[in-house]
C-alpha cells in the first residue's frame, strides 16, 4: 500500500439507473399543471365507480347517481345486505393480491414511504387497482374513506409522469405531492386544503421550486371538480343554527377546550387501535380470504345493527350521510352519538385491518363529528343557557379529531373551514386542534399515517420541517483543526507535526496555490512503514473552495454535484485562494455535528 486513505468523498444519493434529467421551473409547473387536470379526472371516475358499487350492492340497480350526504332507501336486500361487504371484500383482497400489494390499506402510509424510502416511485398499476379496490370497498359496506384512495392516485400519476422522463429524486418527489394535493383539492373542493396537505405530510423540502408546483396542481384539480361536482361545500350548515351573533364566551371556550383535549384522546383511541387489528387479522388462522370474511362480516352485522335500531346503516362506507344529519339537527341524543362514536372506530379500524382499501380521512370527520355533537349536547343540559351548540361543537370536532389524528394540523383548520364555509368556528377550532395535536402527541408520538411505517420498520422523521442547520454559516461550523504544510514535507514530519492532535486535516501547498488535503490520524501509522514518501504521494483533490460566508446548504450541494468529501474555507471571497487565506475545514464529521446540533440542542 503506498497512498494513504483520504476521506471518502460526499456521493450523490444513490439513484435508479438515468434519475438524472432536471426540468426548469415553468416546465415543472407544466407538468404539474396537466398532473391536476388528470387527478381530477381520477376523482371523477373514481366518486363514479362508487355510486355505481353501491347501488349495485345496496339498492340492486346499476346507476352511477349517488350523493353519500344522504340516506338511501330500505334495501330490497333486506337482511342479506350483511353479506355486501363480504362479497366486496373477497373481490378487494384478489385484486389486492394479484396486482398491487400497496393497494391494500389507507394509501397515505404508501405514499410517505415511496417519498421517504423508495425515491418517490408510486407504480403506475397502484393508480388503477386502488381505484378499483376501494370503490368497491367503499361502495360495498367497508367503514372507509375516499381520500386516501385518491391521494394514491394523484401521487401514483405524478411518480409515473416523473420516472417516465427519468427526473431527479427532488422534482420527483415535487410531482408525486403535487398530483397527492390536486387529489383532495378536486374531490373535497378544497384547494388550500390540497396544498396544506402536500406541505404538512408529504414534502420534505418546503420552496418556491417545489411549492408552486403543487399550488398549480390544485388549482387546476380544484377548476376541473368544480365543473363537475358544482361549487358547494362538501357538508352544508344550516343558517339558523349558527349562532353569528355573539362572540365566543369564556365559558364556551372552555368547553371547545375540553372537546379538544377528548379528541386528542379519541385520536390516540383511534390510532391504536387501527394498529391493533392491523396487527390482530393478519395472525388469525387461514389466510387472507378468510380473515377478510371475519372481518367483513362482523361490519356487515354491525351497520345491519344500527340499520335496525336507528332506521339508517350509519357505520357502512364514508358515513357523509350521518355527518350531515348530525350537521343538520337531525340526531342529537347523547347516547346514539357516543355509540355512533365507538362504532365508527369499531367499523374502520376492522375493515382496514381485514383487508379493506380506502382512507381515515372521512372516519376521522364521522368520530369526530359524534364527539363534538356528545361534548355540545352534554353542554346544553349542563348548561342551557350558555350558548352551547351540537353543531357548532360537532364541526369543531370534526377538525379536532383530523388534526389529532392525521398530525397535520394546520390541514385539518383549513379543510374543515372549506368543507363547511363556517369561518365562526375559527377560534374554538384553532384551540381544539392544537390541543387535540398536543394531547395526542402526548399519548403517542406517531400518528395514524407513520405508525403503520415504524410498524414496518421504515419510519419517518415524526418533525419534517425546514432543516435549520442548512442555513448556518462555514464559520459557525467548520473545523479550526488544520495546519498548512508543504507538499515536499515527509510523512514522518506530518506526523510529528499533529501528533499532539487525534485527527487533523492538511492542507498541502504547492508554493503559493492549495495543492489539496491529507488527512492523517496520529498514532495510527509507524514512521518507517512510509520512510521516504511525502504528502506529495498521499494528497488529493477531494475538495471545494467556500466562502466563510456561504451556507451549508450551499457547500453541501457543491460537493454532492462535484463528488467531494471535504470543503476549504477561505476568508477572501472572490480572487484565487490561497494557503494562507484558509480559515477552516468542512467535512462529513461537521456536517454530522450540524444535523445532530439542530435536532437535539
């Protein structure tokens, strides 16, 4: 061996073969732009293939009119509808099975893993069978929701549209959040809450490069599904019932407050137990038809149940139809509501744990709706006079549970403002759904999206925000451990010269220019095993010239692009650098200390 080893050098982040063409701005938001339009038109198809599932399989006709905001008629089914989400079921687990594994579940979980853990590759093929598979689990009696399928969807569209032209991970990624956000934008009619989505749960990088995209998608997502589903809100509010004229009192604060706390409780409830059954159905004996069945046909018992005893199947699919009795003052009873509440944790934790594909979304809106009505309905008989609402709290709830649950919170504010077009119930709803974040948190870090991944064993940072440390200064950072050397110096005077120091860089001269770096550890080598050779064997020119100035984000992507481990700052910003204008080193151990700094301190 006559070289000793340098530092190894900062490589690209390993990419599939031809990950290598970069778009310009306008041309990724182009893109972006044609991605919304085309997830819009997924979310038409796919409300479609709804309706006409569940008029197959509850009303026995083939029609593609339905609006889940209200209650169908008796099915002529009778009590043989039990065995509607059974059937489903079984057809959901072989579509499942044969073509996309990744179908299966709530498809935000999938989505963040393919950001996170699989470069931003969603396979084209998710697209089509989540489509499939969760309108008929929705359709046929599963408790699911329809957004998560169709943020798989956008996102599934977005990846394809990316590998296909061979883009960099980051606009990949951008792509794949874009057609995400433009997914729920077009089938809640929530443009805001489209974004807010893409850059709460999905983003790792929050910019101008990456923002616009996604806003342009949803624009274009949200235009496309007001032409076809109309402009109004997803839930309507009855005028008279909202109280727009006084202010929110001490007293109802309080309140708002403890309905927060509770849903941050119902949030960790909620949570747990979907991971439970998770867990639970896959150990049951048989496989995976069979423990589809148990489940299954547990749900089909219990919305017949209900069926029975309330007249309406309340825990059967997206459940907007009990949601907008609630929001209408059609059910108001403390007791049916706290049941309702159990029951739809019940009903959506089963379904997705027996194999049903759809989101938590809409669930989380029905928990939380039955909760806020509870908390409003007890106010008003503790206190009658003090301006207690069921709907006003059944609103607030909704958006408490969402944050709670989902951890986006700032979504969850945004969301149920355009869902209901109700901007009084601002204020308690900021309140409950920080609190319900908090209290949630306090119980369980994860929330009902990453638990499934740790479960996995593929977690994701549990705080995605802009890394911090990417901004500080090479001066704040860099190592003052170095000494100049000439670059006929031998090896044993190397040595001798930082032995007093465990490791230290070198910079080695070549008169009046930087030849490049060594890096030696003392103690580590005998004199006489490198008799003779000088640092002019060993250097190499495995390094960038900074600015003490320039930030580490800067320096980081200079030496990812050149293929370097180590950055020389110099304190004279423009000119050719010298020996003695080096000031400092960075490399890999400060660029550790940088991130560990900013998460930890």
């Amino acid at each position: 061996m006559t070289n000793l080893p340098a530092s190894a050098p900062v490589s690209a982040p390993a990419e599939s073969a031809g990950e290598d063409r970069t778009l310009s701005l306008p041309s990724l938001v182009a893109f972006a732009f044609v991605i919304g339009v085309v997830a819009a038109l997924g979310a038409v198809i796919f409300r479609a293939l709804i309706s006409a599932v569940h008029n197959l399989f509850f009303l026995g006709t083939f029609s593609f009119t339905y609006d889940a905001n209200f209650f169908d008629g008796p099915s002529p089914w009778g009590p043989w509808i039990i065995a509607a989400p059974v059937i489903g079921g079984l057809i959901v687990v072989w579509l499942v099975q044969t073509f996309a594994p990744e179908a299966k579940g709530h498809g935000v979980p999938e989505v963040m893993y393919a950001v996170y853990h699989n470069k931003g590759n969603v396979r084209g093929v998710v697209a089509i069978v989540k489509s499939i598979a969760s309108a008929i689990s929705i359709g046929s009696g599963a408790s699911v929701g329809r957004e998560g399928p169709i943020i798989q969807i956008g996102a599934s569209f977005g990846s394809t549209i990316a590998r296909k032209m061979s883009l960099v991970r980051w606009q990949k990624i951008t792509l794949l959040s874009a057609g995400a956000g433009a997914g729920i934008a077009a089938t809640f009619n929530t443009p805001l809450g489209g974004v807010m989505f893409a850059v709460e749960l999905l983003l790792p990088e929050v910019s101008n490069r990456t923002f616009l995209p996604v806003v342009v998608a949803t624009t274009s997502a949200t235009s496309i599904g007001r032409l076809v589903f109309g402009l109004d809100p997803a839930f309507s509010l009855p005028d008279a019932a909202m109280p727009y004229d006084r202010p929110v009192t001490f007293l109802l604060l309080a309140g708002f407050a403890l309905l927060g706390t509770g849903a941050g409780v119902a949030s960790w409830l909620f949570i747990r137990f979907l991971a439970f059954c998770e867990d639970f159905f896959p150990k049951l004996p048989g496989n995976a038809y069979t423990q589809n069945i148990i489940g299954m046909l547990s749900i089909g018992l219990l919305f017949y149940g209900f069926q029975i005893v309330t007249g309406q199947p309340h825990t059967a699919g997206v459940g907007y139809a009990t949601i907008q009795s609630i929001l209408n003052g059609g059910i108001g009873a403390i007791a049916l509501l706290v049941a309702l509440f159990a029951g739809k944790i019940l009903a959506t934790s089963v379904s997705l744990g027996a194999g049903a594909s759809g989101g938590v979304f809409s669930p989380s809106l029905f928990i939380g709706a039955t909760l806020g009505a509870a908390f409003g309905a007890i106010g008003i008989a503790i206190f009658p006079d003090a301006g207690f609402s069921v709907i006003e709290f059944a609103v607030v709830g909704m958006g408490a549970v969402v944050g709670g649950a989902t951890g986006a919170s700032m979504t969850a504010i945004v969301m149920i403002f355009e869902m209901t077009r109700d901007y009084h119930v601002i204020v308690p709803l900021v309140l409950a759904v920080a609190l319900a974040t908090g209290t949630r948190r306090a119980l369980i870090t994860e929330n009902i999206y990453t638990v499934k991944l740790r479960h996995r064993g593929r977690p994701i940072p549990t705080i995605r925000h802009t890394n911090m440390y990417l901004v500080r200064q090479a001066r704040e950072l860099m190592n003052r451990d170095f000494v100049v050397l000439p670059v006929e110096t031998s090896i044993a005077d190397a040595l001798a010269t930082i032995a007093d120091r465990p490791v230290a860089h070198i910079i080695v001269s070549d008169g009046s220019r930087i030849a490049g770096v060594a890096r030696l550890a003392a103690g580590s080598y005998t004199p006489d095993r490198y008799a003779g050779q000088t640092l002019a064997s060993v250097v190499a020119e495995n390094y960038v010239i900074a600015p003490e100035s320039s930030i580490l984000n800067t320096i980081i992507a200079r030496m990812n692009r050149r293929g370097r481990g180590v950055a020389i700052v110099v304190n004279n910003p423009s000119g050719i650098p010298r020996p003695e204008n080096v000031v400092g080193v960075i490399a890999a151990p400060e660029i550790a200390g940088a991130v560990v700094a900013n998460h930890y301190a």
